[in-house]
C-alpha cells in the first residue's frame, strides 16, 4: 500500500452539490511500498499560508476533475465533516467545525513537538472508484516545521466526527462508481517532509479539540485504508472506531462449527487487527470418506440379513478359499490393547463332532428341567444346535494370558479378552453371511467340560462354539423371533442421552416413558370383541354359563384383536418388595425386617406364591424398588432400588413426587422386559411389612370410603392394633388432604413404592396389549391409582 499525503476537511454546504476542482499539491511525495523502510526525500520549503475566503476560482467546472488516487479510497460524506486522525500526537489536530456555504474555513494547526513513526497494517486492495464529490469548502495547510514525522498508513477505520462528535468508519466507495475517482484528494501541505522509517506501534485516533491559536504543525500524510464493501440494499450504520472493531472469530476459540463449516467467511473483505492478523486460522479440512450408498447399504444389509441358523443346513463342503476369507475376517477384529486373545479350532472330523453332540445334549436336558412349565412346553419344539448337519464347527477361545502381564486396557478389567474373541466371533459371522454360509451359536456346553473333550490348554476360555454351512435359506426374521420365544426390543427402549434413563434418538428430545406409555394405550378392539361375543352365542351352552370365563374370553379377544384368542403363556409373576416408613406406627405385628427374609423365600422358591406359579407354569421374578436393607444378587432378583423405603406419611408425605415417578418408571421396564422376553401374561404380586395400610389410605382416596370400612386386619393384628391401623389412616388424609385428580401426589403423600411401581406395571402391560392379573388388595389399590392416570388401562386387568 502506499501512504496518503494529503488530509481532506468536509464542511456542510446549503448551496446544491456540484463537483470542485482540487488543487494539486506543489510536490507529491514519493510512493511508499507496504512494510518497507522509507528513505527521506526532500521537498519543498515550507510557505506560509494565510486562510483567505473561498474565491470563485475555486469552483470546479461543470465537469468532474479525475484523479488518480492510488490504493486509498475515501468517498465524500454529504452533510458529515470528516475528523481525521493523526497517530500519538501531543496537541490534538484542530479542524474548524462546520460552516453554512460560502464561509470561510480557517484550520487551527496544532504543534508537534515531536515526530512519531508508526507500523502500517496490511491492507487488502481495493479497486478506486470514481465519484462526484459535493462542493466542500477545502481548507489550506498551514506550513510544518523542517523536520516531520514519517509518512503513516492509519488504521482500516479513519474517525469520522459526526456533527455529534460520535466517531465514525470511513465508509468504502459506493457500488456503481467509475473507478477513476472513488475520492478527491486535498492539497498535500507545502512543507519539507523527512521520512522516516515505519515503526511498529499502531497508531491511535485523536478526535479534533477546539480551536487554538495559529501555530505551525507538521502535518503528516496519512492513507485511509478502506473498510469492506458495505450493504448495498440497506442503509449502513455508524461504524465503530478501529480501536473497537471485533476480530473475525478464530476457529480455534470454540465459539462454534458454523466458523469452521463455512470457509467461504474467509472470501469476505474483513480487515483485522495487526495482533490478529498474525495468528493463523487452522485451515478446514473435510472428514474421512465414507462409502458410497451402495457399499454402505450392502454393509449394513448383511448385519440385518444375519441370523443364528439352527434349521436348514445342507452338507455342502466349504471350499478352502472361502473359509480361508472367514477366518481373515474374523483375524480383522478390533481387541482391548491390540491383544488379539482369540485362537480358531476348526473341527471338521464327524466322530469329534459327535462328542460335542453329546456334550450338548445333556445340557440342553439340565437347562429343559430349570424352566417353568410354560417355558418347558416352548422350549422342547426348539432346535438348538446343528453340530452333526454342518460340515465345519469352529471353536471360538480366549486366551486371557496372551499380551503378557500388563495388556494395554485390561488392567482393571481382565474380562477384556473373551470381549474382544466376542469381536471376532461378529467379525466371522458377517463374513460367512456375505459369503451365503450360515452360522449356528452352540451354547450348551459345560466349559470345562469341552476344554478337555477336544484337548485344549486349561487356560483358554470357551467363547463360542459355532456351527458353519450353506443353508436352504436365510429366514426373514430370528428363528427363535418366529417361535414365540421372545421379541425384538425398539431402538427407543435401549438409547440414552448423557446419562441412563433419559431416552431420547439422535436428533430428536428426551421422551418421557411415563407419558409415552400412556399414549400407547388403546381401547379393546371392538371388532374382536364383537366377534368374540358371537361365537360365544354359537356354542352349544346356556348363555352365561361360564360365568366370568366368558368375560375374560373376551377381553383376551379385544387384547389380541384377534378372535378366538391366543393362549396367554407363558406368564410371569412379578413380586414388587418395598418397605413402609408407618410401620413406626405400630400397624402391624411383625417386624421390618421380615420384608428382606420373605424376598429371600420367593427367590428360593418356598413361598405359597412360587407353589402357584410352579401350578400354572409361570415363572417367578422379585424386584427390590425399596426395601430397606440391602440384599445380596440373587438369579431372579431385579435391582431397582428407589430409596430404602418411604417416610412416616402420618409426619409428612411418604415420598417426593420424583420418587413416584422414578418407581413407575420401574414398573413400566419390569413389564416392557418380561413381554420382550415372550411372556403374554402378566401376574402381580407384592411384599413390604405395613403395606396393608398404605392400601387403605389410597383405597379410601379413590372410593370415597371410610378407613374402617377399607382397612382389614393384614397379617392378623388384634383388635387394639387394628383400631390404631384405623386411626393411622384417617390421620393420614386428615393431614394430606390427598386429590383424586392428581394419582402421583396421592401416592407421594400416602402410596409406598411398591404401589407406584404396580401402578406402572399394569400400564406398561395396557400398553403393550398384555393382560396383567391382579392379586391381592394392595395390587387392587394400584390399579386404582392406573386407572386414575390412564383409565383405558383397566381394559387390561383381569381381576
């Protein structure tokens, strides 16, 4: 760039706008090359000036004059003085304020006592414009001293001092304009001028003081850098000064992606400060490819289309080149630590694998005696291993010693290694699918068992025993799906944002489940049930002769929408354990503790409950949402503890209304995870010393009853005990005053956990279309707790 030798005065001017001739300087001074050292160069001597008034000759023709202005545009501001600044001076440069037309304008010069050199800032090129400048009144400059300061380049926005004294950009030249005359120069000073090297300390506005006695001034020439284009369709706003003026945001400060997004932002002309401008900006660098649509729907298309296949095989043999591909595969799999435990052991000799047919067969009988009787009858039409029908099994190990003592990421967690053999096991099976081979997961097997069988190390560990060979063909869905054995769980059941519990899929809001599964639930179907009550009509009974069967067969019909309906097995009991703060109360005879020793007995299998179950074939699960002691993990004990147990509701309410819903919650999960597990019925049941009493106060909210009509006797208290149980209850309401119409604060003030939990249980089964059988009181005041926050819910309750 080179530096401006001239400053230009505006003044406001009433006569019409016509163009002015600017008379040239007597010697311009010598061009100044961007960043680089000026030598001095002699001008001039300086001529005193004396401020006459504007003659007529200074009067432009009617023609606008062209001047070339190099590398520097400053288009005129009708009706705004211009203030422009001079770099750390110690007087302030004096401008006469503005005068009416044909006034005269006599500049005040300042002294400088001393020359300052400052560091021009690169600036960006901008094309020069040719314009028509209004008539301005030019003032002359005074003459300098012999020695001046160095030719300066101001900062990209010149103060521009409004007729409020409020500083201003110096706008960039109008679009539109010939580029000859984007701005009229001022008559450069006729003053000897030294120039000295640039310095590098920025240079700062000073805003014109008052008038001042005449005095001589060294004037500095100054370049005004121009600012971005503006706006073209919208007025522009009063820039601020340089000082300011907001660098560009760095991509690096965090402040947001759209920075990095968009790397067009670096096209625009936006000048930043020299400090700034030093400091790169990290380029943008696009990610990693992906595949195309085709190569990433084929990849996912073979995780989709693979299937644990039992049924089907054909003797085909596997030519060595393709298991030969498999196996790469499989040898491909990411490990913990780059520790690649696996070991393959491919078997292909017929007596080896009958051996491992044998081994299978007796646990597959251990495991058909463990199972209810429901589940019994399902699992003895499935297959489960086809070990004698493929041509090649593969032994899947783990060596947990392999990577040495300190394996990178199994130091707190040595389980690492029969994870990362998991890996490759997925890695094996994906590739035989691509290749059309099918493969069956053997899991029947005692483990040490095998180990010795086929001679293996006593170290390894048995991952996976798979069945390998070309099928008739790949089902649509699981084999065990088509069976009735269970059901494919949804996305939205199983993703949780930042922390577990909040569902929520990208790029959608956290859902609540309590909400969701009330918009889940719908009326019985009327067709089938329609359908229902007429074959009902066409069978050879008196009518209501079976009494309640013959409601419930039609209920099972508008359940299932289907007529006649399917048989609801398997089932499954799930017993909600919690205790009760107003046990302090001395409501029952036994005490607290009993809650912990009778979920042990469930889950031993030693209670009436477990009898019953075992009777209908249903399985039995206890789940802890409250009780006050902790117990041991047990198979068939379901963690979901809520809090040890609730408060007093006879000293304040038993439980904050985000307790509730946290128990509801549970129960909703109990019934989603024992339907996806292939139940089709579900059964209540509850444990929690005092209970009894919390079923009363919510039996007396929800049917207007008295307490001593709805509060029995429990677990057989005497007469005294019992009148106390009454009276706790009233003392409760009295003191809650509980609203029908808000089920979760009636439960926070008077309900226990296990209640709430109930309550969600039979609306998780309404809402997947699973009948839930009620026993006992306090399951029966649960469902009136459902009922009042979905009443729909009921068309699933048999009772």
């Amino acid at each position: 760039m080179e530096p401006e030798t001239a400053v230009e005065a505006v003044v406001e001017a009433e006569a019409p706008v016509e163009p002015v001739a600017v008379p040239e300087a007597a010697e311009p001074a010598a061009p100044v090359e961007a960043e680089q050292p000026v030598a001095p160069e002699t001008v001039a001597p300086p001529e005193q000036v004396v401020p006459q008034p504007v003659e007529a000759e200074v009067v432009a023709p009617a023609e606008p004059v062209e001047v070339v202005q190099p590398e520097a545009v400053v288009p005129a501001e009708p009706e705004q003085p211009v203030q422009v600044e001079q770099p750390e001076v110690v007087a302030p440069v004096q401008v006469e304020q503005p005068v009416q037309a044909e006034a005269v304008v006599e500049p005040e010069p300042a002294q400088v006592p001393e020359p300052v050199v400052v560091q021009p800032e690169p600036v960006e090129q901008v094309a020069l414009a040719e314009t028509v400048v209004p008539e301005p009144v030019v003032a002359e400059q005074p003459e300098a001293p012999a020695e001046a300061v160095a030719l300066t380049e101001l900062p990209a926005e010149a103060a521009v001092e409004t007729p409020v004294d409020a500083p201003a950009e110096v706008p960039a030249a109008p679009a539109g304009v010939p580029a000859e005359s984007a701005a009229q120069p001022v008559p450069e000073p006729r003053a000897p001028v030294q120039q000295q090297e640039l310095a590098a300390d920025p240079v700062q506005p000073v805003e014109a003081a008052e008038p001042a006695p005449p005095a001589e001034e060294a004037v500095e020439p100054a370049e005004v850098q121009p600012e971005p284009e503006p706006d073209r369709t919208a007025p522009q706003p009063t820039p601020e000064p340089a000082t300011q003026a907001e660098p560009v945001t760095d991509a690096e400060d965090g402040t947001g992606p759209e920075v990095i997004e968009t790397p067009e932002l670096d096209e625009q002309p936006v000048e930043q400060p020299t400090a700034e401008a030093a400091a790169p900006q990290e380029p943008f660098t696009a990610p990693a490819p992906g595949y195309d649509d085709a190569e990433r729907e084929a990849v996912l298309r073979v995780m989709r289309e693979r299937r644990d296949i039992r049924n089907g095989f054909r003797s085909d043999p596997i030519p060595h080149e393709v298991l030969l591909r498999v196996l790469e595969a499989a040898h491909t799999a990411p490990s913990v630590g780059h520790s690649q435990p696996w070991d393959f052991v491919v078997i292909r000799s017929a007596e080896t694998r009958r051996s491992m047919h044998e081994l299978a067969q007796r646990q597959r009988e251990a495991y058909a005696k463990s199972l209810p009787k429901g589940r019994a009858k399902q699992f003895k039409e499935l297959k489960i291993e086809a070990i004698l029908d493929t041509p090649v099994n593969i032994v899947v190990t783990a060596d947990p010693t392999r990577g040495g003592r300190h394996t990178l990421g199994r130091h707190t967690q040595p389980q690492m290694a029969p994870y990362s053999s998991a890996l490759a096991v997925e890695n094996l099976w994906l590739a035989a699918r691509a290749e059309g081979l099918g493969v069956g997961w053997v899991s029947f097997f005692d483990e040490r068992e095998m180990v010795r069988a086929l001679g293996l190390p006593e170290h390894l560990e048995v991952v996976a025993y798979l069945c390998v060979g070309y099928v008739d063909e790949f089902p649509e869905e699981p084999e065990l799906l088509q069976a009735g054995w269970s059901k494919r769980r949804p996305l939205s059941w199983v993703v949780h944002e930042e922390t577990y519990g909040r569902r929520a899929l990208p790029g959608e809001e956290p859902h609540d489940l309590l909400q969701e599964t009330i918009s889940a639930i719908r009326p019985l179907d009327a067709k089938a049930l329609g359908e229902a009550w007429e074959r009902q009509k066409r069978m050879t009974k008196p009518a209501g002769a079976l009494g309640m069967l013959e409601i419930i067969s039609a209920q099972l019909s508008g359940l299932s929408r289907m007529c006649p309906p399917p048989i609801p097995e398997p089932a499954a009991v799930a017993i909600f354990a919690g205790d009760h703060g107003v046990h302090a109360q001395g409501v029952t005879a036994w005490p607290q503790e009993v809650t912990a020793q009778m979920v042990a007995n469930f889950l031993g299998g030693g209670a009436v409950c477990n009898a019953f179950a075992a009777q209908v074939g249903a399985e039995v699960c206890v789940v802890d949402v409250g009780v006050a002691t902790d117990l041991p993990a047990t198979p068939g004990l379901l963690p979901r503890k809520v809090r040890k147990g609730t408060s007093d509701f006879t000293t304040g309410p038993a439980l904050t209304r985000e307790e509730v819903l946290a128990a509801i919650e549970v129960g909703i999960e109990t019934a989603r995870d024992l339907v996806a597990a292939g139940n089709k019925a579900l059964l209540t049941g509850e444990m929690g010393i005092a209970n009894t009493t919390a079923s009363a106060a919510l039996i007396c909210v929800y049917t207007g009853a008295d307490a001593s009509e709805v509060t029995g006797r429990g677990t057989g208290i005497n007469d005294e005990m019992h009148a106390r149980k009454v009276d706790v209850v009233r003392r409760a309401l009295d003191l809650h005053q509980p609203d029908a119409s808000d089920p979760i604060g009636v439960l926070a003030a008077v309900g226990g956990l296990e209640h709430a939990a109930m309550a969600g249980f039979l609306l998780g089964g309404a809402s997947l279309r699973t009948p839930v059988i009620l026993d006992g009181v306090s399951a029966g005041a649960a469902a009136l707790v459902a009922r009042a926050i979905a009443p729909e819910a009921l068309a699933a309750c048999i009772a």
